[in-house]
C-alpha cells in the first residue's frame, strides 16, 4: 500500500479485517469515506459506537436485541411450543423474511468444528438443553447450515435431544448442500420448512 498517507493505510486494514472485503474492496470503501462529507463520515462513526453500545444478545434465544429480550420472545403472538434452532442470529432474519415460521429461535452462536476447536461447550448448547427441560416444546426444528460443520451439528443435537419428547424434525434440503442459510432465497426457505423431516440420531 505504498504511496497512501498512514491513516488511509489504517483505515484500509481495518476495513480489509471484515468478512469477505478484500484488499481492493477496503480501498474502495476507505476512498468513499474520504470522499464522504464530514456529517456522514461522523453518522457512520456513531452509527458504529451505538450498535456497539446498544446491542446485545437475547438472554432467552440469543438473538440480537437493543433490550434484555427480543421482540420474537416477547411477542404473543407466536407459537412458543415450537423452536427452530439456527446458527446465527443472520439466520433468523432470513427464514422471518421468508414470512413462514410463526415460532420461536434459539441461536447457537457457531456450529461445530472440531479442527478449529470449537465444542459443544463453546456454542450455546447447554442454554438450549436448559429450555427444553423447562419449556416443553411440542417441536424442534434443526436450521443449521448444509455444510460440513452445519450437518455434524445437527447431528450432535439429534442425539442429545432425542428423548426431549418434542417431535425433531431438520429443514428439508431445498438449501443447496454446501451453502449457508442466510444466502437462499425466500422460494428456497418456504420450501425447506414445508419439507422438513423427522431428524434421526
């Protein structure tokens, strides 16, 4: 990055440490905010400091939320006998948008993967078990991603949910194996709900 002045070489990297923005993409991004007017550069900055602030995960289902619960758990009108348990709270915003599911979440905050080390006791597995016992679900639905770390996943909680007495079912595969849920369209998703399936151990 010779010839940029030393701040827009750190503005730079910063941006380059976001996922999926590569070198060219965080000179581009750095090159607006430079171009950007002094209120809009400052709008971004606050924009910045208040999710940081404000945001919060879930103490019920860990989704994100500027209050202690979010609006799905506090809301009456959905059907709280049956939990579908994602990945990330990305996840959620993408089967709400395909405006299907009238239930309730629980993120697991990441998924399996052994060679990066990351456990059951590293997601928020124990939470999960702990409401099942508590509230009696009359389903569970796995949401978890079509790869490697998605399926192993649900496989471990087909195991350790089987004897819940909830019926356990795993989104159907109209998500292509090998991508991530919050990639697929509305059509995929409402297909995928509608043909999920009993989840075997």
């Amino acid at each position: 990055m010779s010839g940029f002045p030393i701040s827009m070489k750190e503005l730079i990297l910063e941006f380059a440490k976001m996922p999926g923005i590569g070198p060219k993409t965080a000179q581009r991004l750095a090159f607006y905010i430079l171009r950007a007017s002094k209120a809009d550069a400052e709008a971004l900055s606050k924009a910045v400091l208040k999710v940081k602030a404000s945001v919060r995960f879930c103490k019920v289902c860990n989704n994100l939320s500027d209050e202690e619960i979010c609006d799905i758990c506090k809301s009456a009108s959905r059907d709280k006998s049956i939990l579908c348990v994602v990945e990330e709270p990305n996840d959620i915003v993408t089967i709400e948008k395909a405006g299907n599911f009238n239930g309730i979440y629980h993120v697991l905050l990441g998924s399996l993967s052994p060679l990066d080390g990351i456990g059951p006791s590293d997601l928020k597995i124990k939470e999960l078990l702990e409401r099942v016992k508590k509230e009696r679900f009359k389903e569970i639905i796995i949401a978890t991603d079509f790869n490697t770390e998605g399926e192993a996943t649900a496989l471990y909680l087909s195991k350790i949910l089987k004897n819940s007495g909830a019926r356990l079912t795993r989104v159907a595969y109209g998500i292509p194996v090998g991508s991530d849920l919050e990639y697929a369209d509305q059509a995929t998703i409402i297909k995928a709900f509608e043909g999920r399936r009993e989840q075997k151990a």
